[in-house]
C-alpha cells in the first residue's frame, strides 16, 4: 500500500507541473523573450548574482534541469557559447514551449536538446560525466526524491565541474513573515499547520503536490551526502517579501499570535545597503541559493 500511495503522489507531481507553468504565453519575438529575463532579474533582486547566470561556458555542456519553458535555456544560449545546452523536464507542455522560443531566437537544433523525464523515476538519461555545469533553479523542493536527483546530477557532472541550485529557504522572510504571519495569523488561513507545511500553499498554489524548504546547513547536508562540495550563498528576495517586511515586520514582531521562533527570527533581521533583509549573515530571502562542486579525479 505505501508503494502505491508513493507511485501515486509521484504522478501527481508530473500532472500539475504540466498544467502549471509560470508562464503559459508563448513569446512573440525574441526580445520579448530577453526581457522577460531581465523583468525576472528586476522581480527578484539578488537572483543574478546568487545564481550565476548567465556566467563564462564557452565551449561547455551546460544542463538545465527543470528548465520549464525555456528562461535560461534562451539566456544560455543566447548570452554564452555553450557548445551544447540541455534542457529536462517533467512537462512536455513546459518543452514544446521551450523549443518555440529557441526557435524565436533562431538557435540551430546541434546547439541545445529537450529530454522529458518524471518524477517517478530520478535516472537522467545522459552518459555519466558528460556535464560541464549544470544548474537547477526552484525544482529540488517539488520532486519526491531530491537526494536521488542529487545523486544523478553528481553522476553526470564532469570532475571539476560545477553548479548552481536553488531551493526554498526556511530561514526566509517568506516563510516567517508572509506565511506564518500574514497568511496564518492575520489571514487566518492554513492556522492549523506548521509554517513549514503552510508554505506549500503559498508558494506555488493550493493544489501544489510538493514544496519542502530547507536551511542552508540541512540543505548542504544532502548535497554532501551526493558526492558533492556545497556552499550556502543565502536566499535571495523576492519583491512580494520586500513590500511584506516593509509592511508588518514591525507589527509582526509585536504580536504574539504569532509564534516565538517566528518573532525571534525577525527581531535579529538586518538590512543590508541596499535594504535586503540578512539573518545571521546571509540573506533571507526566499531563494535559498547553493554552489555544488565535484572534486578532480584524484592522480593514479
């Protein structure tokens, strides 16, 4: 019974990703498409840095896993000369409108390749250490086995080689302001479940089958127990959790609905220069952001 309900729940992970897409629309043209990037860059300040993008990869195999519709397939693409670039999903909805772009950005076919996978199965069906970087950006936290996933991505990637990904941070304004405080307390909604269990539906919608975040030094624990070295850059912010803390971090503080380890994590926020939050020095935004490296082979 608990490997049907398993199989189960790992196909509804592959349903909703392919019916809920962060952007349905197909672009029109090409710039569109770039500005998009840029509006996304705008949307959630920090992104750029924290995940590298669009970094140097001339002549590299790059992999995007859980590439969606395409964002930085195109940006890769179009930004570095990456010999190869490769783009998997769970959604063929998220692909087709994936290869409509490169198509918009006139990108030949021998530069990039789409490969559909599932949720259900974690091998990633390319040749071990044929990858010169790969990165995967708010996937990890919605599929049901991130450390196998973890695993395959270490398999694939080259010696020497790196990666940037991306999960939900648990020590983020998102989770210990807007979801434990004004979604559970002052909205009354998800009241009955831990912050944690709550997020999963502020996040990606009611219906979201899956969204786990983690702390930095839990997250790193996983990556280190695939194979790799790890580095927990902080969480980059969204914009929604700027005009948030801008709004009730005072009030938050205050009220004692909300719970002790919520109130205490926003007393020790600090902004930095530019108004970010930080937490014990890193940021604390949403976007937990990690450097995955694969040692050399070591000499014979």
């Amino acid at each position: 019974m608990r490997l049907l309900n398993r199989l189960a729940s790992r196909r509804r992970v592959d349903r909703y990703w392919s019916g809920h897409l962060v952007r349905r629309e197909p672009f029109k043209t090409a710039q569109e498409s770039l500005d998009y990037l840029e509006w996304r860059f705008s949307e959630y300040p920090l992104f750029r840095e924290f995940s590298g993008l669009w970094g140097d990869h001339d002549g590299e195999v790059v992999l995007d896993y859980g590439c969606g519709p395409g964002n930085d397939l195109a940006g890769f693409l179009v930004h570095t000369d990456a010999t190869r670039v490769i783009g998997v999903d769970v959604s063929d909805t998220a692909l087709e409108l994936a290869r409509q772009r490169l198509a918009l950005h006139e990108i030949p076919e021998s530069r990039f390749e789409l490969i559909q996978v599932s949720d259900s199965k974690p091998e990633i069906p390319l040749d071990t250490e044929s990858v010169d970087f790969f990165q995967c950006q708010g996937v990890l936290q919605h599929t049901s086995d991130p450390g196998s996933i973890l695993k395959e991505l270490h398999r694939v990637l080259k010696p020497g080689g790196e990666a940037r990904v991306m999960v939900y941070n648990r020590d983020s304004i998102w989770l210990n302001l807007w979801t434990a405080y004004v979604v559970q307390v002052l909205q009354g909604q998800y009241a009955d479940l831990p912050a944690e269990r709550a997020l999963q539906f502020t996040t990606d919608g009611p219906d979201c089958p899956i969204a786990r975040c983690w702390r930095g030094e839990d997250f790193v624990a996983l990556c280190r127990e695939a194979g790799f070295d790890a580095r927990f850059l902080g969480g980059y912010p969204s914009r929604h959790e700027l005009e948030q803390l801008s709004e009730h971090w005072e009030d938050a503080i205050g009220d004692e609905r909300l719970g002790r380890e919520h109130r205490e994590f926003l007393r020790e926020i600090e902004l930095d220069e530019d108004g970010y939050p930080t937490w014990r020095g890193k940021h604390a935004g949403v976007g937990g952001s990690y450097v995955l490296s694969k040692a050399q082979r070591s000499a014979s």
